[in-house]
C-alpha cells in the first residue's frame, strides 16, 4: 500500500516535545544522558507529549494516528506545523526543516503547504459556509472573486454549493465539517492535518464522512495526517497507521500488520476486537502446500490479496471446503475452513498477547 | 480630632502637591487638550437648531437601522428638549461620548495585553477592584487638585472612572474566544494582526459590547456626580435640584439622563452592530 518510490512530504526524525516549567533541563538530560520519560517526569516535574517520534510520510498517502486522550497525538500533529515548537528532534516538509524558518516562511509554508482541519470545526460564526471556505484565500490577500470562485469549487467537491450563502449555524455537524475540509483544500495545500475531525459526529455520519474523505484525498493527490481516537477509523482510512501511548509510537504499520503482529499487549488488546474479514489476507492465513493432504490440483483457486469475506464464500462454496491460493500459474498454499476459522479467531495476536 | 493611624491621604496629598508644582506643564497641556476636544464634540452637537438635530437623528436612525430606533431616538431626544435641557443634554453627551472614547482607548488595548499575558492580568486585578469600590466621589478629589473646578476634572475622573469595567470585559472577551478559532488562524497562515480583527475581535463582539455598554452607563453616572465639581451638563442641574430643594428640577433633570443613556446605549450598540 505504501508508495516507497515517491517524494518524502513529511520527515520527522526523533521528535520530543515536553511540557512543563524545567523543560529546558528535562531536555539536556534526554539529549546528554538518554533519560526516559519517567525519569523526566520524576527529575524535572514535566510532562512528556510526545517521545522520541519518528516517521516519514509520502506523497498521497493518509497517515493515521491513533491514541487515546492524553497519548499526545493532538500535540504531535501541532509539530507538523509548528503551532507547538517541537523541543528536540527535526521535522521536515517537502525537504525543508521547518524549526530553523522565520515568521514569515511559515506563514507561507501554513498558507500553501499544509491546511488543518479541526475536532471542533471552528468555524467562524458570523460569516456564510462561502466566506468561511474562502478565509484561508482571504489571510493569503486573494482577491474576493477569485477566493469565492475556488471556495465554491471547494465547497462543490464536499457536495455543498448549494449552502454556500448560509451561516454555519444553520448547517448539521456531518456538514459544518465538511465545510472545514472544503476549507483546508481550499488552498490546494499538499498536506491535510486532521485533527479528529469526526469524532463528535453519529455513527452513520461518521462512516460515510471517512469514506468521502479517503475518496477525496486520493483523488486530489493529497497526504493526510488524521488523529484518531478510534482503531476502527483508523483501519477504514489510513494506508498507514502508527499507534500512540504515552508520548510513543509503540508500532507503525498497515493495518493488516498491526492486527496480524501486534507489537505489543497493549496493540493486541486494541486489535482484538476489530473485524478481521476485510483486513486479513490468503497470504497471511493460508497453509503450505505440503499441509494439504487432497489434491490441490482440483481445488479452485483465488489470488493472496483475497480478503477473509471473500475466501468464506469460495471455501462454502467448493466440496473439498478449501481453495488454492495461485500467483499467476504457481500455486503458493491453501486456505481449508479450519484456517479461516483460526484466521478470525486470530490466535496468533492472541496467543502473543497472553 | 485625634490623627487617624492610617491615613494615605496625606501621602497621596503630599504627591499630588508634587505633581502640581513639578507637573504643571504636563498637565496644563492634558488639561487644554481635553478641553479643546469637549468643547469641540460640544460646539458640534449644539450647531444645528434643536428640532434640526432631532430630526437628522431621528432621519439617520430610520434610514440606517428602522422605524424602532428612529421612534427611540425621536422620544429621547425630544424628553431633553421638552424639559427644557436641551443645552445642558448635548453637554451630556459630549462628555460621555468624549470620556468613553478614552476610557475604551485605554482600556482595550490594556485589556487586550492582560487576556495574552496571565501576569498581568494578576497584577491589574487589585488595582481594577480598587478602582471599581473606591466611591466614585473620591475620583473627584485628586482631578479636581491637579486640574482645577471645571470639564476637565470631570472627564478625568469620568474616564478614569470608565476604565476598569471596559478592562476587565475585554479581557474575559478576548480569554472566551474559542483557542481552535485563534488555531485555525495561525495554521492558515493568518498574521497575528489578522488573527485579531478577523477572528478574535468579530468572536469576542458581544461580550466587548457589554463592556461598552457598561461603560456607557457608568459615565454617564459618574458625569452627573462630576455636576458637583462643575462639570456642567445635566448633572450640574441634578445638583441644582438637590441643594435648592428643586423637585421638579431634579426630576426633569433626572429622566432626561435616562433618555439619554437608553438613547447612546442603543445607538451605540446598534453602529458597531
């Protein structure tokens, strides 16, 4: 799923970021002696947002993070623009180290390179869904029928044109949210920071939003950065996603990686509970071919990006209740009912676990 | 009388003294300055005729904000004149409009600091509580030393009087805006100049128009006690009215500062709307 042979939009190299009155001395212990979080926290009374972050993200692809309240992810994705000064480590955008930028190189890179969308929308209460769209272009001193015309053009990628001349108020809270992505893409900037944007949205308008946004960002060529609290968002949008506790990435990965290898106890008690029938693939489940005691000649055969859902309906399907998993021409295993069974069961994660 | 054990007073006297004899030209400029700007806003509003001035006013209100206000401004406007106060509410006016355009001067970029800077915000608070229990009467003595009987003193200590309410709201206005607003500000690329009027002032509107409003109605309640140091106006006419024991005075005098305060609260409130 991930692009290796294209550009590094984001580089983060071991990012810190602690809070507190004695940060400065909390900072030369970690760099001079290596000192960990707890020893930050008992020596020097500071907090620890985030500890120690590295990765890289390319060009078109959704990054999630995903953490609970208070394992620094909201703080993280502040670093990507500097709206928190990071206290050690490097964070690059397009190749450019964004510590070492005056105000006004920043601002630039704000204004064109990286838009942000929020939990809270903020939208601005007093201005129609056109003005709001448009208040990037606006701050940037476009002109106000060029920044309507591309707003409007915004706004008609996320299905609202026509609310263009309506307050905020007036709109549900799936569509106030659309109107702060129409805003963020507004500027054509190469990288969106979502910041749990659909958190306190229902269910259903939930899932619909994340299917639009993954639709819309692949389409556009965008990166995305998305915060999430949740692992099931998380595997539905992200092309990558790195789990957060306590300031640390404890594993970064496809979500077929973290549910089949979780790093730790932690990953796997988060894992155990997502449905595995779209996330595991043959490849990952199926036997070798000496396991098969039948003739696998006869089996009928499938591809190893076959999903769990569609290896049920092929194994209930065939007579010798198995299926050959087949490259092209060469036969690479098979996937009887039983391995399916332990497939979903996940008894790898969970025997890790324990 | 035996000396009281805390006395301030005589310190602060002794500094006012100070300041007279070392100040004096600091404050003869101040004090000519004020001057020419209330006789100005006076001169001004008394220009035009009476029923003119009603009529203009009434004409703008309906053109620019509706029947209602125009009625509004066509009732208390014409209760001065009826009263026979007509010379004495322009005065009024001038002076509140005059002193609160101080007192939001001052106070609003102070206010604006104290919301950024936590500690100052600390340090103001007991000089703000201070100034708000303090009676207003007691403003009225240092002016008065430093400035002499007359307008000047009375827009001094009105202004003075005016600053710790529009203070202390403008500071709430600007710590209630919503941190993700001033947020999406920063990440948009947003000077903090442009922060400010695009986002924080139109979010912080309502509660900076209490604070206005606040200070409307204190001045205008500190201008008629400044009636006693001879501030003019309608509240030299209250004053009047009590020393000679004028009740139809006081009254006419009294409800014409009520129509002028229900008229520069709405009004004002609906120009920044």
């Amino acid at each position: 799923m991930t692009q290796d042979t294209s550009e590094i939009l984001i580089d983060c190299r071991n990012v810190w970021k602690v809070f507190g009155e004695r940060a400065d001395d909390a900072i030369a212990a970690i760099r001079t002696r290596g000192a960990g979080k707890r020893e930050v926290l008992r020596d020097f009374n500071c907090v620890v947002g985030v500890a120690d972050a590295s990765f890289q993200i390319r060009k078109g692809e959704i990054f999630c993070i995903m953490g609970l309240s208070g394992s620094g992810k909201s703080t993280l994705v502040r670093l990507l623009n500097r709206l928190i000064e990071p206290s050690l480590g490097e964070i690059s955008i397009r190749g450019r180290n964004i510590s070492q930028m005056n105000r006004k190189d920043l601002r630039s890179l704000r204004a064109h390179e990286i838009g942000m969308v929020f939990q809270s929308v903020a939208l601005i209460p007093g201005r129609t869904v056109l003005d709001n769209a448009a208040f990037g272009l606006e701050v940037q001193g476009v002109g106000k029928a060029e920044r309507h015309r591309i707003a409007l053009d915004a706004l008609a990628r996320v299905g609202l044109s026509d609310w263009a001349n309506h307050l905020p108020k007036q709109l549900s809270g799936g569509m106030q949210q659309r109107v702060g992505l129409a805003r963020a893409i507004a500027s054509d900037p190469g990288i969106i920071l979502m910041d749990e944007p659909f958190s306190a949205l229902d269910p259903l308008i939930r899932r619909q939003l994340q299917d639009e946004f993954r639709q819309l960002t692949k389409s556009l060529g965008k990166s995305a950065v998305f915060i999430t609290h949740d692992l099931d968002e998380a595997m539905r949008i992200g092309d990558r996603i790195a789990i957060m506790k306590d300031g640390m990435m404890i594993q970064i990965g496809t979500a077929e990686e973290i549910v089949l290898h979780p790093a730790d106890a932690y990953v796997a008690e988060f894992v155990a509970g997502i449905s595995r029938l779209h996330l595991v693939k043959a490849h990952s489940l199926m036997l070798p071919l000496t396991d098969y005691a039948g003739p696998v000649e006869k089996l009928a055969r499938t591809s190893p990006e076959a999903d769990v859902q569609a290896l049920i309906d092929l194994v209930l399907a065939a007579p010798e209740q198995a299926v050959a998993i087949a490259e092209g021409e060469t036969l690479l295993g098979v996937v009887t009912a039983r391995t399916l069974l332990q497939g979903i069961r996940g008894e790898e994660a969970v025997e890790k676990a324990q | 009388m035996s000396d009281p054990l805390f006395s301030p007073g005589t310190l602060i006297a002794a500094g006012l003294d100070w300041l007279n004899t070392n100040g004096h030209g600091v404050f003869a400029l101040i004090g000519g300055a004020a001057e020419a700007v209330l006789d100005g806003a006076e001169t001004a509003l008394r220009l035009p005729p009476a029923w003119a001035f009603i009529g203009g006013v009434t004409a703008l209100a309906l053109w620019a904000f509706g029947w209602r206000m125009a009625l509004l401004a066509a009732l208390s406007l014409g209760l001065c004149l009826a009263s026979g106060l007509w010379k004495q509410g322009m005065q009024t006016i001038a002076l509140v409009t005059v002193s609160v355009l101080a007192s939001v001067m001052l106070a609003f970029p102070l206010g604006l600091l104290a919301a950024r800077r936590p500690r100052l915000e600390r340090a103001l608070r007991p000089v703000l509580d201070i100034m708000q229990t303090v009676p207003p009467w007691v403003y009225l003595i240092p002016a008065v030393m430093i400035f002499s009987l007359g307008k000047v003193p009375a827009l001094i200590a009105t202004v003075v009087y005016g600053i710790p309410p529009m203070l202390r709201i403008t500071t709430l206005a600007f710590k209630e805006v919503p941190h993700e607003l001033v947020e999406l500000g920063q990440a948009s690329g947003a000077t903090p100049m442009q922060v400010l009027t695009k986002l924080e002032i139109p979010a912080a509107r309502k509660t900076l128009l209490v604070g206005l409003n606040q200070t409307i109605l204190l001045s205008l309640a500190m201008v008629v006690l400044a009636g006693l140091v001879g501030g003019g106006g309608l509240g030299a006419e209250v004053t009047r009215g009590l020393t000679r024991m004028e009740m139809g005075l006081g009254l006419r005098a009294g409800l014409s500062i009520v129509a002028v305060a229900i008229f520069l609260d709405r009004m004002s409130r609906r120009v920044l709307e």
